[in-house]
C-alpha cells in the first residue's frame, strides 16, 4: 500500500517536474517535496539537512511539512540582500529550497522501486490457472456489467492532485524574504508574531475546547463519585449502628476488654444454670459470689447502686423494696446498659425514661416471683450491667434482715429472710458484704450477729458503714465511728472495713452528684483530717475496687476445685444412668417432649387413615344405638296400636317429622364427635408393643383432653343434616328384594334385643324360676313374689284376648287385684300397672316377630301395595325407612369428619403441643418419673461443668 502511494507521489512529482512551476536554472528535484525525494533516494536522508537554531518563537514553523495546508496572508516585506551579519539566514533558505529535489528525487526512486518490486512480487505468484473452477463464474463476468474505463475517467487525473499540493514557489519566494522576518522591530516580525499568535489561538481554541471536554468529564465524575460517596457514607452509617448493637449485646471492645467481659459472662451463665439446677443452694454450689446482706434501709441497694454507677433498683420511704434476690453481674462494655438473662431489651442507664422502667420492671418481677400469702421470694432475678470502667463481679442484693414483723406482713417473713440470706452466706466461697447504717446506733444492727455466725473468723467479709456524713454530724464522739470502722464494738471480723456515703437522701440524685458530694464531704471531713480513716478506705470507688479484687482472688482460689466436684458429680450420674437405663438415651425433658409432640402428630394423622366403611359402621351402629329407645317407644309402638294401615303410616309420618327436626339432626352430631373423641382416644392410649414409653401417657392425656376441650363442631352440620334426613324419611319405595330381606332382618334384631331386655326387667322383678332355684340355692323375696304372682294373673288376661290394648282399664286393674287377694295375696294398683308395662311389651314383641316372620314372602304384595291381600307389612317399611336414614345418616357424617372436624382436631392438637412447649411448669407436670430427673440432672452438670473448664481455660489465658 505504501509503494503504491509512492506511485501516485511519484506521477504528481513528474507533473509538477515537466511544469513551469519553480525557479530557473534549478534541477527539478528540488521541486519536489522532501517525502518525494526521500522515497526516490532512499540514501538520500532528511537528516542529512541541518538546521540552523532558531529562536522559540518561530521553532514550531521551521519544517514545512508542519505547516497548515491553508493559506496565511502575509504582510508585504522588501527585498534585498542579506547583511553579513545575517548571512545564516540565506543559508538556511537556500537548503530550504532544495527540498524540492529532495523530493522529486524520493519521487523517482520510489517509483523505480515500487515497479521492481511488484515485478518480483508477480514472478513469485503460483499459476492459478488451474484454480479457475474455485472462483465463480460471474466474478470473470464482471468487465461485462462493471465499465472500467467511465471508472477511471471518474477518478482524478495527475494534474488535479497536483493542485491540492501546496504552492512550492510561492513558498519558496517567501523564505526568500525571512530577513525582514527575523529582523528586530520589522515588519515581518511582527507579521510572523501575528501569524504565530493566530497558531496559538487555534491551538488555544484547541485546547480550550478539550478542557470543556475534560471539565465535563470531571463534572460527571465528580458528580458520579459523590453519588456513591452518599451511598458509602450511608452504608458507613448502617455499620456503625450494627455495629453499636453488636458492641452493647456482645461488648465487643478492644482486645483486652473482651476477655475480661467474656470471662465475667461466662461464670455468670454458671451461676445462672447453677441458680435453677441447685435452688436449694446446697453444699455442692460453693462457687464464689458477693453477697450483699444488711438491716433494712441500712444502704445495701444505694451502694449496690454507686458499685454499678447507675440508679437501677426501685426504692421507697421507708417500706420493703427488695422482696426477692437480684443478682447483678458487672462487665466493662462501651455502653452503659442493663438487661435481663431471659429478655433482648436493653436499657440504656443514660436515659432517665430507660431507667424509670428498669425499676418498673425489677419491681414487677419481685411481686410476680412472691407468692399468694408471702411477702418475700427467694427466686432469683438475673440482671446484667455493661458499662465503661466497671468492675467485674457478681453481686447478690438480699432482702434487708428486719427484728419484727409489720402490719402487712406475712408471719413467716422474718424466718424467711433469714434462711434466704443463710443459704448464701453459708457457701464458703462468697463474700459477704455487710453495710451497716453509721446514723444508727450501732447496737441495733441485727445483720452483724448473722454475719458473724456464717463468718466466725472474717476471712471471706467486708464491712462498709453508709451514710457517714450523718455519722459525722449526729455522733458526739468521733472515735465511736472509728471504733465501728476498726470493728472494736462489734464480735465481727472482717477482711476489710470501709465507710461510704450514698448521697444526701433525696431519691432524685445523680450519680455523679453523689459522687461529687462523696469526695467532696471526705476531702473536708475531720475523719481523715485527723487520720481516723485511710484514704483507702474511703470511697465507693475504692470499695469497689477492694470487692472486685477479693472476688477474683477467691475465683481463683477456688474455681478448679468446684470443676472437680462436678465432674465427680457428673461420673456418678453416668454411672446410674447406664445400670438404670443402659438400652435408652439419655434425654432430657425438653427433649422428651419433643419425642412426644412427634408421636401424638403421627397418632393425629393416623386419624386419615381410617377406612371410610369403618367409620360408617361405627356411626351407623352408635347412631342407632342411641335412638333406637326413641324409635321403639315413642314411634312404632304408638303407630302399632293403630287398628288399620292408613292410621299407622298417618301416625309414623307425624311422629317422624316431629323427630327430624328437633332431635335426631342434634343426636346425630353428638354421635359424630363422641365417635371422633373414642377413635382419637384410641389412637392416643394405644399401647405399641415393646416400644410403648409410659413416660408419655400422662402428657398423652392431657393433650387429649385439652384438644377436645378446644374443639367446637361446625354449628350449620345440623341445618343441612336436618334436610339430608328428612329427605331420606320420606322415602318409602323399596326398589328390590335385597332391601326388603334386608330390613326384615334389622327389624329381627330390633325387635329380638329389646324382647332379650324385656325378658331380663321380668325376671329382676319376678325373680329367679324353679330351675334357678333349685340350682343355684336362691329364693325370692316378697315383693317379686307378689309380682311373680301379679305376672301370672296378667298373663292369663292375654292369653283371653291377644288383641288387648297396650292399656289396662280401672275396671280391670280392679279384677286383678280382687283375683289376688282372693289368693291372699295383697298388691297396690300401681304395681299392677308397673308389671302390666312389661308383661304386654313381651307378649307384643313376640308378636312383632311372628309377623315379621310372616312378612318375610311379602315382598309381593309390597310391590302391588297389599291389594287383595290380607297381610300388611308396614313396619317393615318403617324400619327400611329408619335403616336408609341411619345409612345416609353416617355417610354424611363421614364426610364431615375426614373432610373438616380431623384436620381441626389436628390443628387444636398443635396449638396445644405449642402451649404445653411455652409452658415449663407444665412439661414439669406432665413428665415426671426417676429417669426424667436423672436425664435433667445429668445435662445441668455436663453443662455446668463444660462451661467452668471453658471459664478455667480463659482464666488460665488471662494470667
């Protein structure tokens, strides 16, 4: 491609050679331009020109080929020789000149060059005339469509792109005159300073415009970059906050911190299992903790308070605030927050609201944990307090000890502090911190005997006297306080005694002002002016300080030896457990609930299971269990004693529609539930073999009964009940002889069971016959002789007229007892009425069977409705009706209960499970037994004991 521009330079070259353009004299390869005559002579170098130095103003315009292809007018100048002083300016311009031959030359060898090497390029091409076939035919066919030659005449000729070349001799003229250019204060100059300055300002235009583009690009970079700067420093934002959270539930602090917090929290969580594993506080919890005892309203909750630099506790004038132990557990944390072991709301001590319902809550849950009739609790409330330079401890603030029982009182009040404050006292391990009031005689103090019966010999309690600014003020004799404070006036010893001051009384002091006030009264007061306390001695700050180094000290001391026992503990259990229980797993009580909740589910789903045709049987079969007495008394007896079968069908019509729609839609829905209570119950108590846990029967039971209780029977079943029913009631056309044979035998069994108890009424009454009696050595008494003989007399009444009313007349009640006083036998004519009910049932119900006997061949005569026939068998109609309404009945019925009422139940089933779940108390209840206790016991002392190893470890890593 290159050589063939060359070419096309080359012809423009000789164009111009063979024109009139130039100077004469000259060789025409000095008109041509230096790219020509460097291709022509390819020896012939451009950096054989050397260029003199020239000034900085016009160093960008000494190469031609930099200058613009436009043309620049010129301010006339004048012609003449050069000075001599000026003699490189002529110089430079002659070897301008001769650019012009430099480039006809390069013109002249690059075509020479060109055409050798497109010869050698040709020899070098393969024959392709054998590859003729491979190129398509209308490619050869082009020159017919395509005219070449109106082509080339399109294209330029050489004279044309000669045009478009810069003029060389108008060039040349003017570097002819570059002395007056260059000569200071010239014209030239000052036009070449114009020209210049125009260069410059297309090239500042130049530029400007690329700054326009790059300050827009900046713009929208900037723009771009603060879009996502908001973006960041919104994320940055929602880091902080979690962040926050994550510091004040976690403390997450510097490195050093967090040790000792996780160190603080992770005894405090044995503390806490300990606290429900051992509520007895016996001789196996000797892990050490600061019990805070004292008379009441001698201080303990406000020093407790200024220990934990925040006011947290309820208090009152006077009267018990603390019914209940509260163990507060202190932990360094970036935040000063408080929260409960078994809450996520935090409050944030700062905040006066926050701390208002802080007291609110502590006092709710003190009165919550105090039982009906008492006035303390010893259920222990867990409280955690994080906050920047607390201390890191475990205290326990008790119920303050009281010398008589007030009004309002419970009478065990007195005995129940005691043995509260006893049980935490008697640990070896815990220290005791005694307040006693310095503004009250210290005679009266009750807490000091105490402590010195728990303490003999004060190795593990510190005393603090409160409120010794009043102390002060109120005690004629300053060296009593002193006395108190060195314990001469009390048989208590102590490791260490200390004197505080918890503020001035009011209940709406800060902190900080109690603070303020503290140091304040001990830098101005005569105790330590006159050196009756040491400044160490002093303070909250410096007890503080003291109780927490005495409790780390006592952790220490005795933290591995606690491990130990309870990995003792835990071998004996596991121990028990496998001789007791080897084949089963040792499953505590929320996990054996667990176990529970999945068996009952399984036994609700089993529910589905049940074939349809089952539960029609068992519906069908109770259904008419419970209204058969109804159908035979009230229904088909009446209807019986009519005299025709128009009378009959009239009365059983009326009687059925009375019945459909009041009672049987209820009867009916009541046996449906009791139906689906029996086969839930049955599921439920169901023993399995082998793997029948008992352990479950009582939880069984009460999930049960608890459902049942729940579950209500959809109200509009009876509505819609009540219609399937009495349509079915009206029904009286029996299609075929399978149904007739079919309610022949119902109507058998009917009629056979109540004879069957009719049977066995007579004979309770009349008691046992001859064979009974000579058998079994029984007689009867006098009354069922008196029946037996009543019975006999009705009996021959019947047999005299089979067709008698199901009623006796006065008249013969009155011939009946005139028979049997004739025979010495005296009866009231109430018990002739009595015995006549059942004999006549008897004697009708063997008749009703011999003439369903009867209607066994009837069936014809059924189907041309009893025409010209005297057998009439329209209770067998009847009980075909009743059997149909008993089969539609239960089918109804079925439905509901696999469609709705066993997924409700399920449903009930598990919000019950769910409740039992909340509820402690009651898994507590319901699953009880050895092995439940020794599962629980167990995983409380594999637990209490992985957690002091990994509290040793830490400890360990601390030192």
């Amino acid at each position: 491609m290159w050589r063939a521009r060359a070419a096309a330079v080359c012809v423009v070259c000789q164009s111009l050679a063979n024109s009139s353009y130039g100077v004469k004299g000259k060789s025409p390869l000095q008109k041509l331009h230096l790219v020509s005559r460097s291709i022509h002579h390819p020896h012939y170098t451009s950096s054989k020109f050397q260029r003199p130095p020239l000034r900085t103003s016009i160093q960008q315009f000494s190469s031609l080929n930099r200058l613009p292809l436009r043309k620049t007018k010129l301010l006339s100048v004048k012609y003449g020789y050069l000075s001599h002083r000026n003699f490189w300016v002529a110089r430079l311009a002659s070897r301008l000149l001769k650019l012009r031959y430099l480039v006809l030359g390069s013109a002249v060898g690059g075509g020479y060059t060109a055409k050798k090497t497109y010869d050698q390029w040709k020899e070098m091409l393969p024959d392709l005339s054998d590859y003729k076939w491979i190129v398509p035919d209308f490619i050869w066919e082009l020159d017919e469509h395509i005219d070449f030659e109106k082509l080339s005449k399109a294209l330029p000729d050489a004279e044309d792109l000669a045009k478009l070349l810069p003029d060389f001799d108008k060039i040349g003229e003017s570097l002819s005159s570059l002395k007056g250019f260059f000569s200071p204060g010239s014209q030239g100059e000052t036009a070449f300073r114009a020209t210049d300055q125009g260069y410059e300002n297309d090239k500042q235009y130049k530029k400007v415009s690329d700054k326009e583009k790059i300050d827009q690009l900046q713009e929208e970079l900037l723009h771009t970059q603060l879009k996502y700067q908001r973006i960041l420093e919104r994320l940055e934002k929602e880091n902080k906050e979690l962040r926050k959270l994550v510091l004040q539930k976690d403390d997450k602090g510097i490195h050093q911190r967090k040790l000792k917090k996780s160190l603080i929290d992770m005894y405090s969580e044995v503390l806490d299992i300990l606290s429900d594993y051992d509520a007895s506080y016996n001789t196996q919890d000797h892990l050490p903790r600061v019990v805070v005892v004292g008379d009441q309203s001698a201080g303990k909750t406000s020093v407790l308070e200024m220990i934990a630099q925040a006011r947290i506790f309820p208090r009152g004038s006077g009267e018990m605030m603390t019914r209940s132990p509260v163990k507060v557990t202190l932990s360094e944390g970036p935040h000063h927050v408080a929260l409960f072991k078994d809450s996520s709301r935090e409050f944030d001590l700062t905040k006066e609201e926050d701390l208002a319902a802080l007291r609110n809550e502590i006092e709710i849950r003190m009165r919550k944990s105090v039982k009906e009739g008492c006035t303390v609790s010893a259920e222990t409330i867990s409280l955690n307090v994080k906050g920047p330079g607390l201390q890191r401890m475990v205290l326990v603030d008790l119920p303050g000890v009281i010398s008589t029982v007030t009004s309002g009182m419970a009478p065990d009040t007195k005995d129940t502090i005691f043995s509260i404050s006893k049980a935490y006292m008697q640990n070896p391990n815990a220290i005791i911190l005694c307040i006693q009031d310095g503004s009250v005689d210290a005679e009266r103090s009750i807490v000091t005997d105490l402590v010195s019966q728990m303490d003999p010999h004060g190795k593990r309690t510190i005393f603090v006297l409160t409120k010794v600014d009043l102390a002060e003020k109120n005690v004629a004799s300053p060296n009593r306080i002193q006395q108190i404070i060195e314990g001469k006036l009390f048989p208590m010893k102590a490791l260490g005694y200390f004197a505080v001051v918890t503020g001035k009384g009011n209940s709406s002091e800060s902190i900080e002002s109690i603070k303020d006030y503290e140091e304040e009264f001990f830098q101005n007061s005569k105790l330590l002016k006159t050196c009756m306390l040491k400044a160490h001695q002093v303070t909250t700050r410096n007890l503080s300080l003291a109780v927490s180094d005495c409790f780390w000290k006592m952790v220490r001391e005795s933290v591995e030896q606690q491990a130990d026992a309870f990995k003792a503990t835990r071998f004996n259990l596991e121990t028990e457990w496998k001789n007791n229980y080897p084949r089963l797993r040792e499953l505590d009580r929320n996990e054996l609930f667990e176990k529970a909740k999945n068996e009952i589910l399984d036994e609700v789903i089993s529910l589905s299971q049940v074939t349809p045709k089952h539960w029609e049987e068992i519906l069908q079969k109770t259904l008419w269990e419970r209204v058969s007495t109804h159908v035979i008394e009230n229904i088909y007896l009446p209807a019986a004693q009519t005299t025709n079968s128009g009378t009959f069908n009239t009365t059983v019509d009326i009687k059925l529609k009375q019945w459909t729609d009041k009672q049987l839609p209820n009867k009916a829905v009541e046996v449906a539930w009791e139906t689906l209570q029996e086969e839930f119950s049955h599921f439920m108590t169901e023993k399995k073999g082998k793997e029948h846990d008992d352990i479950f029967d009582k939880l069984k039971q009460a999930v049960k009964e608890e459902s049942i209780k729940r579950h209500k029977w959809n109200e509009r079943a009876e509505d819609s009940l009540r219609v399937i029913q009495h349509n079915a009631l009206e029904d009286r056309s029996i299609s075929d002889k399978q149904q007739w044979d079919a309610a022949i035998h119902f109507m058998e069994d009917t009629l056979q069971s109540r004879l069957k108890d009719t049977e066995s009424v007579i004979e309770d009454m009349v008691g046992p016959d001859w064979k009974k009696r000579w058998l079994y050595w029984v007689g009867r008494t006098k009354e069922q002789t008196i029946r037996n003989e009543t019975k006999n007399e009705l009996e021959k009444m019947i047999k005299c007229n089979e067709d008698h009313a199901a009623y006796l007349a006065n008249d013969e009640v009155t011939t009946v007892r005139k028979n049997l006083e004739a025979k010495g036998v005296a009866v009231d004519p109430c018990l002739i009425k009595d015995t006549w009910h059942q004999v006549y049932r008897r004697h009708f119900l063997r008749t009703a069977l011999s003439h369903c006997n009867l209607c066994r061949r009837g069936f014809y005569y059924y189907q041309r409705h009893f025409v010209d026939s005297e057998l009439e068998c329209n209770d067998v109609v009847l009980f075909w009706r009743i059997q149909r309404m008993l089969a539609i009945t239960a089918n109804t019925l079925r439905q509901q209960l696999t469609n709705t009422e066993v997924r409700r139940l399920e449903k009930n089933v598990k919000e019950v499970l769910e409740d039992f779940a909340e509820d402690s108390d009651k898994k507590v209840k319901l699953l009880t037994g050895k092995r439940v206790q020794l599962a629980e016991d167990l995983k409380k002392v594999r637990e209490i004991q992985e957690k002091l190893e990994a509290f040793i470890e830490a400890l360990h890593q601390e030192k």
